[in-house]
C-alpha cells in the first residue's frame, strides 16, 4: 500500500483514498476502517460459557495466516509481515509494516522528497453482543432526521491539450509524415469519444461522475506563408484568417494567449479573437489590455478574460490562464503590459474560483518551459493540474509512440509541489500538431486530486503515415476548409522563381545563425540597408550606413538552386516593418552589438547579422567588453581595441520595428538598448514596408539599381557576392 501523492497533507486525516499509479490499483485505507487483513473478529457463539464470552473478540478470533508470526502475541510493537513495493513509473518505494495488535504502518519515499508516512491504527477490539429477549412490542423509532442528500460523487476528468500549433496546419509543415491539423482533429475526436464512452463500476453506480476538457495553453499562430495566406484572405474581405476554422473545429473549451499572439501586433490578435465564436474564451490572467481599445473591447465582451468554468457532467472546472512576462521583449503587443508577478495573479484568481465553489482549477500556462512552470508551482494553492506552454518540450513514458525517435526531457507527468506541500502534475506536448495531450485525473467528491489513470495517460502521436498502426484520416472538413487553400496558396507562391542562388545560403538554427556570421545572415541585413534605404530615399528620409537583423527573425536556410517567393516568406516570416534609426553614436553602436554578441559562446535569437560594418569579438573578454574593434566599409573607425576612435562618425542604423521597439519607446526587442534615439519608419505602396520585402527587392531588383553604395543583385547571389565570412570575426 502506498499514499496517494496528489494527497493534501491538511485533508490526509480526512481521506486516504484509492490510489492508480503506473496502471496498479493500489488502496491506502482509512484511518477509521479496518484494515482488509486485519483479524477478523468471530461472533460469539450462543452456548458459550460466561468465561469464554468475556474474553476480547480479536482473541477470540482464529487468526488469518498474515500473524503466524505473532503466535499468541497482540503487542503492537511486534512485526507479524513486512512488504515492499517498488513504483517504476515514480520511483517512489513503499514498505509495509503489519503488526500483530492489527496496526499498519506505511512509509512511502519518493526521489528527491521526504518520506511519507501513513499510520493506521488496530481495529477496536468488539464485544459478542449479549442475546435479548425477544420484544413483547414493537421497537420505538428512531427520532433523529435522516439527511436525504445522496453523497456526492467523486469526479474522471479526461484533459485533453496541445500548445504552440504555430500555424503549422500542412501534413509536414513540422515533420514530413506527422502532424498537420486535419489530422490532429481525427486524433482528438477519437480520443475524446473514447473518454465520454469509458465506463467502469463507479461510473455505471453513479459515483463517480466524468467529463473531458480540451485546452491550448498558448502560441497557437506563427508567422509564416500559412498565416500571410489568412491576412491576404481576411484583408480582402473574403473570410476570418484560417486560424479561425482550424481552432474553432477542434473545439477548444479555452485558449491561453501565448507570446506569438501578438508577433504582428494587437490589431491582428484582436481580429483573430473577434472572429472566433463566443464559446471559446481567450485566457490571460497576468495581461492588462487597457491602452489597447481593440483588445480591451473583447474583455468586456467576455471574449478575452482572466479565467473560465467549464461544466461537464454537473461539475464546474475552473481553468486559468497566464502569458510569460517576457512577451514584449520576443514579440509586438503594443500597450498591453504583463506582470511578472504570475504566482501572485494565478493565486487570486484560483482563490476567486474556489470562493465561488469551483474545486477542480487547472492553470494553462505560457511561461516558455516546465522549469519556469515548476518555479510558479512552487508559490501555488488551490491549483491542481497544470498545462505548461512555450517549450516544445516532450513528456513521454516508455511505452508511448513518438515521433521519429524524439527523446522526452521527462514523464507523463511532471510531478511538483505547491506551496501546501500537495503534488501538482505537470504536462506539455511538442507543437505544431505533432502530439494530443491525455491527462486522465481522478477526483474525490471534495475535488481533492487523488489518482492520475497512466493507462489513459500520456502524448499520442498525430501520424498521417499509412504504414504507422496509429495512422489517422485527416478530419475532412477540416481538410477543405483550411489544409487545400493554403496548400493552393504555398504551391502559387513556390511557382514564382525570382533568382538563383550557386551555395546554400544558412540559416540553420541555432549554428550558424545564432552562433556566428553567415552567408544568409549577410545576405539578408544587405537587403535591409539596400530596401531600407530605397524605400527613405523615395520619401526624403534618411539613409542608413549600417544595418543589422536579430538572428532570431532569420527562420529557414535556402538551397542551391533557384530562389522562390516563397522562399522569402520562409526566411523572414514575420510581420516586421523596418525603421531607420537616426543619430547612433560610436558609443552607441558598441553598446549594441556588445548586446548582440553577450550570449556568446552560447546561441541566441539576438546575435546580430551585419551590413555596412565589420567587428572583432573576444569571446573570452568580460561581457560589456568583447567588442574590440568595429570598422565601416569605406576604412573608418568606429572602435579600436575596446575604445571609441578619435573622430569616429555618428550612424543611421537600418533595421527591424521589432529590434528597435519602435512601438515600445526603444526598448527593443530581445533587449537591445535603443531608448532614446529617433526613428523613422520606412514606408513602400502606401504602408510600411515589411521586411520579408526587403529580401524579395534586394534579390530581384537589376544591377542597374543603385542606392547609397549598393546595387540590387539581379537575381543572382553568388560566393563571390555574400561568401558568409569577413564581417564578424571571432577570437577566443
């Protein structure tokens, strides 16, 4: 026997209930019930001497075979057996201690936790009843009134969830074979008709109630041609981005605001809520979206909220959602502003629904990783399940199918502790279709967590592979109304050839774009500078010597061959526009590029890929000095041996809205340090002009075309033209 881990120290007193772990039905009894093995206690018999009916029951007894060990002993300090038994699944390991007056005593230990002891004292000893007379008349009732409530049921929650879909809707957008939201949508069907039909003795008796939750905790668009396709649709007046039939047929009970909502600003993330129907509500708990009207508008339409109750079956579940703090400084949310203080919200909000008589709360976070999930759960109370986003992690057990081989940072669950010392799972899926989430949890009639079902537990695997025994159809509706138009869309953009290329431009990720100069990372910051300044020099504004992008915004390689529009898209996918930012010193230059190069010699989104300058960086220099030397194209010194150049010139800088936080006051995104400076949108056709653009014109636009230094490329880049070296120097 073993206690329940999910058990409440404060509530142990009151039930040590039944108890699933790694598909075992393993029972930790009450403290008030006797124990199964206990001696049985005989009925006295009715010709039995005065002597022999004074003596206990338990002596009485004949004893099972459990105390052939006690002999006539009933000392509760003897042993009479001892058991272990070992938890693969946990870890934990569990000890027995039967002791010949009846008592047990369980000590389970859990790695890396202290050991957890449940003591169960011996049955009362029972007296045979003296026989009576037999009444001369009837018996008097019972006066006291009888509560005709039945007991309350104990509650089968099947959670089933996903997190960073990422637009990534195609079979093979993720992983050739895998994935893709048609076919996700027949998984999950599958699994959630499978929870609303499982039947056992609880349910069949009423005890037990049941009900199935479906959740995304977060980052469910991206970037991308999937996503460019829904902007061309929805600008055009044609229909809702294809975000809207693909979420709303899945069939979510909420969805949790992730950082990628907002990569193209708070207007599109409120079309896209806008759209949506009002049974999904989207979740954030930690936002405030006051100074942006559109998104504030749904809060007060109840599209857009702190929190949601879901009911199933006669039960209220409580679902909360959060968004990690960090959003501003990786995406573009405008005026909406996060707290930091996650733990403090989601607590409030968990008391609210507990105050308001939901007991079942599970929180559906976007923090980036379960280690910062873990870090929050630690301050929780009242939370009893938790849905972590952001981390493509995989949780996994040995037995679940992956896909291709990939190997879980854990198990299905995680397990941590919240601030009361109960036990909390934890569970994430990779994204992009690739897996279903399956928690099955148990519940008391309390709403005390008391049991997870591992043998309904775990990923499932999204295979649209024939050969594989779990392959699914793709959900036919589903197929039509989103999968075809964007396959039609990708195929019309893939037909456009607009240049080759004689090498393979870079962009793998982390090595070399995160890590180091390359030939893509090149070839792209010129096309910055050179749109960039084209676009200024139509307008009047000003001209940029230098450029840079963030390696992050740089988010596919191109082979060798010819170059497709399509391709541009996969390069620069997000809805960046780009700004020359005016009067940057010496000093401020290094300040940046000291920023950009920081991480070093781990990989980051914010390594910088030059144009219009080289630099020296010493690894092994303190950070804040690594910077040695920074020299324009032309010979001039910007920064020699860590110091600014006599006579170094002041620069406009080319680069993204997003690195310059041009909506943010300068605080830039992925943290470079531009507060302070002027900027001036670059504008092309009438709007901004988006930095996929600038990749498509600096590549199609004739040799002929010259603007500050620069010529287009005429549809050809060459070794010769962005070899991938001689701009950003390493040392160690």
């Amino acid at each position: 026997m073993s206690r329940s881990p999910f058990a409440r120290p404060s509530r142990l007193a009151a039930s040590l209930l039944a108890v699933s772990i790694a598909g075992a039905a393993v029972a930790a009894p009450s403290v008030t019930a006797r124990p199964a093995d206990a001696p049985a206690v005989a009925k006295a018999s009715a010709k039995s001497s005065p002597k022999k009916k004074a003596k206990s029951g338990r002596r009485a007894a004949r004893r099972p075979a459990a105390y052939r060990r006690c002999g006539r002993s009933f000392s509760p300090k003897r042993i009479a057996r001892t058991t272990t038994s070992v938890n693969r699944r946990t870890g934990a390991r569990t000890v027995t201690r039967l002791y010949c007056d009846g008592s047990k005593r369980i000590v389970t230990r859990y790695p890396q936790q202290p050991p957890q002891t449940i003591y169960v004292p011996a049955p009362a000893p029972q007296q045979p009843a003296p026989q009576q007379p037999a009444p001369q008349q009837p018996a008097p009732q019972d006066p006291r009134p009888h509560d005709p409530t039945p007991a309350k049921p104990g509650f089968r929650l099947t959670l089933l969830h996903n997190n960073d879909g990422e637009s990534k809707y195609q079979v093979g957008d993720s992983i050739a074979g895998y994935g893709g939201v048609a076919t996700f949508k027949t998984v999950l069907d599958r699994l959630r008709a499978d929870a609303d039909a499982y039947t056992d003795a609880e349910v069949r008796s009423g005890a037990t109630r049941k009900g199935t939750v479906v959740l995304s905790s977060g980052d469910n668009i991206l970037a991308g041609l999937n996503l460019r396709a829904s902007f061309e649709r929805r600008d055009a007046g044609r229909g809702p981005f294809y975000d809207v039939p693909a979420l709303a047929a899945i069939g979510y009970d909420a969805v949790t605001i992730g950082n990628h909502e907002y990569d193209f600003g708070p207007l599109r993330l409120a079309q896209l809520i806008g759209d949506m129907p009002a049974s999904t509500p989207f979740l954030s708990v930690n936002s405030d979206f006051s100074a942006e009207p559109a998104l504030q508008a749904l809060v007060t339409a109840g599209k857009i909220a702190r929190s949601t109750v879901v009911e199933k079956d006669g039960e209220k579940i409580g679902v909360i959602g959060a968004t990690t703090p960090d959003t501003p400084s990786v995406s573009s949310p405008g005026g909406v502003t996060f707290s930091a203080q996650v733990a403090d919200a989601v607590n409030a909000e968990a008391d609210r629904l507990t105050q308001a008589g939901v007991n079942k709360i599970i929180l559906s976070s976007h923090l980036q990783n379960v280690a910062n999930e873990r870090t929050v759960v630690a301050q929780l109370r009242n939370v009893d399940v938790v849905i972590a986003g952001g981390g493509d992690e995989l949780l996994a057990n040995a037995d679940d199918r992956r896909v291709n081989a990939d190997l879980p940072v854990g198990p299905y669950p995680a397990l941590a502790q919240d601030s009361t010392g109960a036990t909390v799972p934890i569970v994430t899926t990779q994204g992009e279709y690739r897996y279903v989430g399956r928690l099955t949890a148990l519940f008391d009639s309390e709403g005390r967590l008391t049991a997870i079902d591992d043998t309904r537990s775990g990923p499932v695997r999204v295979s649209a592979t024939q050969a594989d025994p779990d392959y699914a159809a793709p959900d036919a509706a589903v197929q039509a109304a989103v999968v075809d138009p964007l396959r039609a869309f990708s195929a019309e953009l893939a037909a456009r050839v607009i240049g080759t290329t004689e090498q393979r431009l870079n962009g793998d990720n982390p090595n070399p774009i995160r890590l180091s100069e390359s030939n893509l990372g090149d070839l792209v910051a010129d096309g910055f500078r050179y749109a960039t300044n084209k676009a200024q020099r139509a307008s009047g504004g000003p001209i940029a010597q230098v450029a840079f992008s963030n390696g992050g915004g740089i988010r596919r390689s191109i082979e060798a061959g010819d170059i497709s529009e399509k391709s541009t898209f996969d390069v620069l996918p997000f809805d960046n526009t780009m700004v020359t930012v005016t009067g940057v010193t010496p000093a401020r230059l290094k300040a940046l590029m000291e920023h950009g190069v920081a991480s070093l010699p781990a990989a980051n989104g914010r390594f910088p890929q030059i144009s219009g300058f080289r630099m020296t960086v010493s690894v092994s220099a303190p950070v804040g000095s690594r910077v040695t030397d920074i020299e324009l194209l032309d010979g001039t010194d910007v920064v020699v041996g860590g110091a600014v150049a006599p006579g170094a010139p002041t620069v406009n800088l080319a680069t993204t809205n997003f690195t310059a936080g041009f909506t943010t006051g300068g605080a830039g995104g992925d943290g470079y340090p531009f507060e302070g400076l002027d900027m001036v949108a670059a504008r092309s056709g009438g709007g901004f002009l988006p930095y996929q653009q600038t990749l498509y014109q600096y590549i199609t636009d004739p040799t002929t075309s010259e603007v500050a230094g620069q010529r287009g490329l005429g549809g050809e880049v060459t070794a010769a033209s962005h070899p991938g070296s001689g701009r950003i120097t390493i040392t160690p």
